[in-house]
C-alpha cells in the first residue's frame, strides 16, 4: 500500500474513527507518530525461503539486516516505506 493509497482510503472513513494496531499477544495499542519509523526492506525477502519459513514472519525484510548477512539484495526490490510500531 502507498501514502496516496492510504489516504484515499482514509478518506472514505469516519474522520473520529480512533486507529489501532494490533498487541504483541492480545488486545490492541494506539498508533501514534512517535510509534512511526522510515524504513527500507528487501520485498518478497521471505517468499523465497519456503520452506522452513515460520508463520509469524512478514513477507518483507529491513534492507540493514539482510545487507549485513549472508543474503545478496541484489536479487531483491529495495523499497522506501514507514511501518507502525506498538
């Protein structure tokens, strides 16, 4: 999802709807701008480790982490994006 695509959504909403993202285990946290971080992350980084791969990763990697390991991100689409945290 981009920004543009975020706020067009957005806009179709009650502009009082409180957001939230999800707790570690349960329940949910209030998504704040201190909780949002620029980021870039090697797309698709777990798509191709199949097998093995647990349920709980994303689909996508920090860039920082995979460049410092044994991966090459040359293989890989490198994009910008923020991510909320709890």
């Amino acid at each position: 999802m981009t920004i543009l695509e975020l706020i067009q959504f957005l806009s179709t909403q009650d502009p009082n709807l409180e957001v939230y993202t999800q707790g570690y285990e349960d329940g949910y946290v209030d998504v704040t701008t201190d909780r949002i971080e620029h980021i870039e992350v090697c797309r698709d980084f777990y798509h191709d480790q199949v097998e093995g791969k647990d349920w709980w990763n994303g689909d996508h990697e920090d860039y920082n982490v995979v460049r410092k390991g044994p991966a090459d991100t040359f293989k890989y689409e490198i994009k910008k994006g923020i991510v909320f945290y709890r």
